[in-house]
C-alpha cells in the first residue's frame, strides 16, 4: 500500500522542478526588463542583456555536458537510449548555443558597433558550434543504426573537448580578446557586477540550465516517439 502511495505522489514531486523553473524563469524575465540597473556609458541599457546572453552560454554548455556523459554510457553499455539522449542534447545545445550567438550578436552591435568582430572569444564560440554541427552531419550519413550510434558517441566526446577548448580555454591564453571574461567568467567575479544586479544575474543562471533541461526531455521524448513510429512503419 505505501509503495502503491508512493508511486501515485511520483509525478507530481516530479513536476516540481518544472514549475520552480517556470516561476524563476518569470523572475528572471520581468526583472531583467524592468529592475534598476547602473547607468553605464557605451552600453547603457544593453546591460540587462547579460540576465540572456551569458545564461544562454551557461545553459548550452550544461547541456553539452550531460551529451558528454550520455556518450560515454553508450560507449560502456552500449544502450542506444544513450545514443538517443545524446542526441537530443546535441539539438538542445545547438538551440541554446545559436541564442547566445544571436544576443551576443545584437550586444556586439550596440557596444562595439558591429555584429561581429575578428576576436578570439567570439571565432572560438564559433568554431565550438561548428564543431557540433559536424555531429548532425556525420549523424545523417551513416545508415546503420550501431556504427551510427558508435562513430557518434566517440566523435561527440571529442566535440566537447573541443569546444571547451576554443570558447574557455584558448580565448584566456591569446590574451588579446576584447570580449568581457577573458581572465575568468565574466559577471561572476566579485567586481564585475554591482550588487542591483546579482539578485537577478544569479537567479538567470540556474534558470536557463533548468530551462534548457526541460527542452532536452521534450526533444528525447519526441525523438524516441519517432522511432518507435518508425519501427511499426517498417
């Protein structure tokens, strides 16, 4: 009887998680239009962007993460639901990861006048993109199920090395790079946000990786529902 109660009270402690990220994407949202925030020259109001764009960054490489992971259980167990949950974080990242691009695009224009400037933090962001978008490729041009699932999982667990590389490690070692951060994470340390906007910078954080989550569960339970359609097709 008490497991029986228990596994009815189940879904909705699991809904939980869902609707605090609801309520703090909310917070995130209304207060990074419309709090106080310190009036600086050149960027002005474009400040509140980074409540988004460094949030976007943090949720993509969150998600990357856990498709890092993902890969690895494939290559241990060799369980294509792994396969399958790395894929999807594939999708999520590169959702997340083209919003960072876009704000920091749009950031990039207010700021330093242009979209896009020859600058090793932003080639470096660039390059880790690609390097994903090479994944969907090799995806798609291979037909067996097992070698697909394979090539996949091991050229996934190299993507991550190499993004982290070119957007965390060698923008730091050029030393050249005019985007905020190159020392360390940019809005994170002590003197680089003032104390108005960490109540809603720190919140944005958590907010966007629980966000980018979510969208990896939809996307895995999408993706697993085509297969399944697609194996009673056959």
């Amino acid at each position: 009887m008490l497991i029986y109660n228990l596994k009815l009270l189940m879904p909705k402690f699991a809904n939980i998680w869902k609707i605090f990220t609801i309520i703090l994407l909310l917070y995130v949202i209304l207060g990074g239009l419309l709090f106080e925030v310190p009036k600086l020259p050149v960027i002005h109001q474009t400040i509140r962007n980074i409540y988004f764009h460094v949030g976007m960054w943090f949720a993509m490489i969150f998600i990357l993460f856990l498709g890092f992971i993902f890969s690895l259980l494939y290559l241990n167990k060799m369980d294509s639901k792994y396969d399958r949950m790395a894929n999807a974080t594939v999708k999520t990242g590169l959702l997340f990861g083209f919003l960072g691009i876009v704000t920091g695009m749009l950031w990039a224009q207010f700021t330093w006048g242009t979209f896009w400037v020859n600058d090793p933090k932003l080639n470096g962001a660039a390059v880790g993109i690609m390097a994903y978008l090479a994944y969907v490729i090799l995806r798609s041009s291979v037909d067996d199920h097992e070698k697909r699932a394979r090539l996949a999982a091991v050229y996934k667990i190299f993507a991550f090395v190499i993004m982290f590389v070119f957007i965390m490690i060698l923008p730091r070692m050029s030393g050249s790079s005019i985007h905020p951060g190159v020392d360390g994470n940019p809005a994170l340390a002590t003197g680089d946000l003032s104390p108005m906007m960490r109540k809603i910078f720190y919140p944005a954080i958590p907010a966007w990786m629980l966000f980018s989550y979510w969208i990896y569960t939809l996307v895995y339970r999408y993706d697993r529902l085509s297969d399944k359609l697609k194996q009673l097709n056959l």
